[in-house]
C-alpha cells in the first residue's frame, strides 16, 4: 500500500500549505510528519513528497541526504544524539559516548538489538555551556555525568 499520512497529520500539511510561499518551501517540514509517523524517510516517502510538492524525487531525495536529522534506515524507538564537537569533547563528550556504547552494547550509528536506541553522535547542538551533552528525540540532556548517562539509557531501555 502506498505511503499516506494520517488524517491528523494531513491536517497539520493543509495548515503548513496556506502559510508557506510555495510548496518547495514546504519540503522540510513534509518530510519531518513523514517521518513522524513512519520513523524514517523511505523511498516509498520521497515518492509521496515529490508527488504531494510537484518536486522531482531527485530533489526530495537531495534533500533527505543532506540532513542528518532525517532517518534513511528503520531506527530505534529513541534517538540519543551525543554532540562531539570541540566544546563537548573537550568536557568529556568522548568518555560519554565509550560509556553509551559499552552500556548499550553496540556502536554510534546502530540500534540495540531490541529496537529501542539508536545511538549516533552529533554536531555542535548548541548547548556549549553546558557540555558535555546529548538529545534524547527532542530533549536535551545536560551537564553529563557517567551517572546521569546511566539513569538516563535505564529509562529508555526500560520504556
Ligand atoms: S559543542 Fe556540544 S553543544 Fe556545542
């Protein structure tokens, strides 16, 4: 079966259609309900995207690719996104990730075997005073200590 969003979520494309000045333009917020909902941006989504935005596939497929925050594979039901840049690494930011990926068991870039965490590092998320850090979906974690990595993953693995 094709790719359709859900009533709830072709609402919200209605509403994000009247405001923007031309439907190129609505490329990045289409493709975040998409993935919403489907967790990930399949081929079967850019389809749905180029077809819905009168965009050729090769675009939105550009545009998939670009941007690291949308998913091109089946990801975990959380997404930990452990900034490395300078700041972060410079207050510990690569203890964390060696402490993620052994507790976790897996490497940035997999997902744990049960399909809950998907762990990838990121690029400055702009939460430098507060390094060393990571979002968690949409919440940013702050101040990291190998304790509160710890009481954070045990709340996702057990979620
Ligand atoms: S360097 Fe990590 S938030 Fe900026």
């Amino acid at each position: 079966m094709p790719f359709a969003l859900s009533p709830e979520r072709e609402r919200k494309l209605q509403e994000i259609l009247e405001r923007y000045p031309t439907k190129m333009a609505v490329t990045l917020p289409l493709l975040h309900l998409c993935q919403e909902q489907a967790g990930y941006v399949s081929d079967e989504i850019v389809e749905f995207v180029s077809k819905r935005l009168d965009l050729s596939p090769a675009h939105v497929k550009g545009v998939v690719t670009f941007y690291t925050l949308y998913n091109q594979h089946p990801v975990g039901k959380h997404q930990v996104w452990v900034c490395r840049t300078l700041p972060c690494a410079l207050r510990g930011a690569y203890e964390v990730i060696e402490h993620c990926e052994k507790r976790l068991g897996i490497k940035c870039g997999e997902t744990t075997a049960d399909g809950k965490i998907t762990l990838r590092t990121a690029e400055c998320l702009a939460s430098c005073g507060t390094a060393p850090m990571m979002q968690v979906d949409r919440d940013y974690h702050e101040n990291l200590t190998r304790e509160r990595v710890d009481q954070i993953l045990a709340r996702l693995q057990g979620g």
